[in-house]
C-alpha cells in the first residue's frame, strides 16, 4: 500500500504530530511525503522529532520532502534549490531522503528556467548525481505546465494533485505521458480538498476553490449514491486512486494517528463493481473539471 501523512500544522499540536508520524511507521503506509514550506517547516521539524524518537526511519520506507521557492522573493534556482534542500535535512535529522521533488515551480518561475541553465532542475540533477537523494520529481498541479517537466525526462517521479479524482480526470492524459516513460506516479488529495470525503456541504469548493461548482453538485450525488449503498464517499474517493494500475502510491494528509487508522479502515470497504459503474456516470462534464 501507499501512502502519506502530510502534517501542515493546522491545529495540530506537537504531540499529536509526532505520534502521528510514529503511527505511520508502526502502520502498513510506506511512504511519507512532506515539503520544505508544510507548516512554515514545523512540518519537516515534526517528522524530524518522530524519527529520531523513531531509532530512524523504518527500513524499506520512503521517505520524501520537496525543495519550495525563497520565502519572500519567490526565488528558485539551482541555489535555492540546494539551501532548501539543506533546510530539510538539518530539520528531519537525517543524511538524505528516498525521493525529493520540485514543489508547484509554475507559481514561481516558467518551465523553461526551471530547465534552463542554473535552473532549479539543475539543482535537483546536482543531488541525485551526488547521491544524496535516490530519485527526483516534478510536484505541481497545472498540468500543462507539468507535461513539460515529463517530457523533459529528467524525473523520475510525477506528483499531481487534485486533478485524478471521482470528480476530476484533468490529469488523465499527462498520467498516460508519464506512464509511457516509465515514471513513478504519486496521486495527491483524493479527496478534493474535503469535499469527497464527507458529506458535501453549502458552501463546498472542490480543491479549496480552484474546481467548480459542477464537480460539488456531482461530489453530493456520490454521497446520495454511496450513502444508498451503505459505503462512505470517503472510501470510494481514496480506492478510485488506489485501484488504478498506474499509479505508485496515493497521498493523504492526516493530523492525528486516529486519521491513519481511519483511512486505513476505507481500504477494507468492499465497493460492487456496479457501483463503481454508477458513479462514472455521475462522473461532470470534461468542461466542469480543473482543466489547467
């Protein structure tokens, strides 16, 4: 199974995150992703606390963080690439991680810096060559913008997020692109920003805003669905990612250990094929999805 707590600080107490983290590694979850900028870097600091608590990371575990853009300047280049990346080592205690990603570069600079000479990519090439990181990959959400680093074919890794969901398949096509070169995908926020994984309320945004109303109109026929049936929106949101061969591993933020035992328990929900078939249909028009 894959997986991920992603701790960003939201009323989360110290010891709650730890034990959290603590609780993935005792869990069957293989993977923890986090990122330089997650809580102002409390997160790394957490996680940080947890392994050393921990004797270290468990073997055969993955641990990922991202390099983020200079707090105020928004710089990201090769420099600022390798301190953010040092940043992160010097919190999570530890010599280097499995996998390290670039973290929404489209917020910052265009893909033809990032790729460019003494760009952030050359950073990141720099650190898988050194070996202090196994893999690198490209974490962004636009995926037009994110086609470009795969076809670049310097990653190893695709992070997408928000953009492979019950209500959303804008990432279909670069999947199928990432796929063909042989790339590890990682699926982020299978949930939507919440709304897939509760009852939808007045109010709701799909991916805190950037989606449609059309995708909460549809996200609350699922729950009528699901609810008939006797199945959590919850599970069928988090199995829609994990079911699809192509991906590598599923990302969900949790901020206390009972949220890991609770999406462990989505996993064990049996869901009939037939209901899986009733919500494609439900499924909002192509036009209705993020589409960036």
């Amino acid at each position: 199974m894959g997986g991920s707590a992603a701790l960003y600080g939201h009323d989360t107490t110290r010891e709650s995150a730890i034990r959290t983290v603590q609780r993935v590694f005792s869990s069957p979850v293989n993977l923890l992703d986090t990122s330089n900028n997650y809580g102002e870097g409390r997160s790394e600091l957490r996680i940080g606390e947890a392994i050393a608590l921990s004797g270290g990371v468990p073997a055969g575990f993955v641990l990922a963080t991202k390099v983020d853009a200079e707090p105020g300047t928004g710089r990201f280049d090769r420099d600022r690439v390798l301190r953010s990346f040092d940043e992160s080592l010097s919190r999570l205690g530890v010599d280097s991680v499995d996998l390290l990603q670039l973290h929404d570069p489209e917020m910052y600079v265009s893909a033809t810096q990032a790729l460019g000479p003494g760009g952030a990519v050359a950073g990141l090439i720099e650190l898988r060559d050194s070996g202090r990181v196994r893999a690198i990959g490209i974490a962004g959400g636009r995926t037009a913008e994110m086609s470009r680093y795969v076809a670049s074919e310097c990653f190893d890794v695709l992070l997408t997020h928000n953009r492979f969901t019950l209500v959303d398949r804008t990432a279909d096509r670069l999947i199928e692109e990432a796929t063909a070169r042989g790339m590890g995908l990682l699926n982020a926020a299978p949930f939507g920003g919440g709304v897939l994984a509760r009852t939808p309320q007045s109010g709701d945004r799909y991916a805190y805003g950037s989606g449609t109303v059309e995708q909460v109109v549809a996200a609350t026929a699922m729950h009528g669905l699901c609810a008939r049936a006797g199945i959590p929106l919850a599970a069928a949101a988090l199995q829609f990612s994990l079911r699809d061969a192509r991906m590598h591993s599923t990302l969900v933020g949790a901020s206390s250990p009972e949220r890991i035992d609770a999406n462990l328990a989505l996993l064990e929900v049996e869901i009939p094929d037939e209901t899986w078939e009733a919500l494609e249909e439900l499924l909002p028009p192509r036009e209705s999805w993020i589409n960036d």
